[in-house]
C-alpha cells in the first residue's frame, strides 16, 4: 500500500511539472491542440516526418489492447512526427501529432 501511494504521488509531482510547449515558426506560433494543416502554414515543411502505430492502452490495462475508438476496433492509433531544424545554434523541435491534431512539442539535440 505504501508503495501505490508513493507512485501516486511521484506520478502527481511529475505531472505538475509538465507544461506545454509551443513551436515560433515565422513570426507565428504552433501550440498543442492545432492541425496539421495550421503547423504546415506556420511553420512550412518539416525537414523530416514520419508515421507509425502507437499501441493503445484501455483504461486499468498495464498492456497494450485492442479498443474500440469513434465506432471502430483498432489495435493502434496512427502518430505521426515532424521534424523542424531551427538552425544554428537551436534544438531541433519535434511536433507529433494524433488524431490529426498537435499531441505534444518537444526539443532534442540531434547526435552527431
């Protein structure tokens, strides 16, 4: 019992630390929630993208499962990634989209 309770809390702390990222392309901004039609006409073409199957996990599943999303049995949900180099001197962003929609912004560095 104490054991749930610490991953609990340690799951709530790190939750309260997460905060959204946005994308500056071109003097506008991309945000969580947008399109991809909305990136593509802030932002341009990515340098790089790709799509893969992101298994999905039902409520109280430790493991992936099959579900049924929008009326539909899928064993998957379709992600897609884009890649923008920010030039010199900047981390490379990585906008990945679900849903068609803007999932999460993030910035890496690239190994060399």
């Amino acid at each position: 019992m104490r054991t749930l309770i610490g991953a609990i809390l340690a799951m709530l702390t790190w939750l309260s630390h997460a905060h959204a990222e946005s994308l500056r392309c071109n003097g506008a901004i991309a945000t969580e929630g947008d399109s991809k039609l909305s990136v593509f006409y802030k932002c341009g073409q990515p340098s790089l993208s790709d799509s893969y199957c992101a298994p999905v996990y039902t409520p109280g599943s430790l493991y992936p499962v099959p579900a049924w999303i929008a009326g539909a049995y899928v064993p998957c949900r379709v992600v897609e990634e884009w890649l923008y180099d920010r030039g010199a001197g900047n981390l490379m962003a990585v906008v990945r989209f679900q849903d068609g929609r803007v999932q999460v912004i993030r910035y890496v560095r690239l190994p060399d």
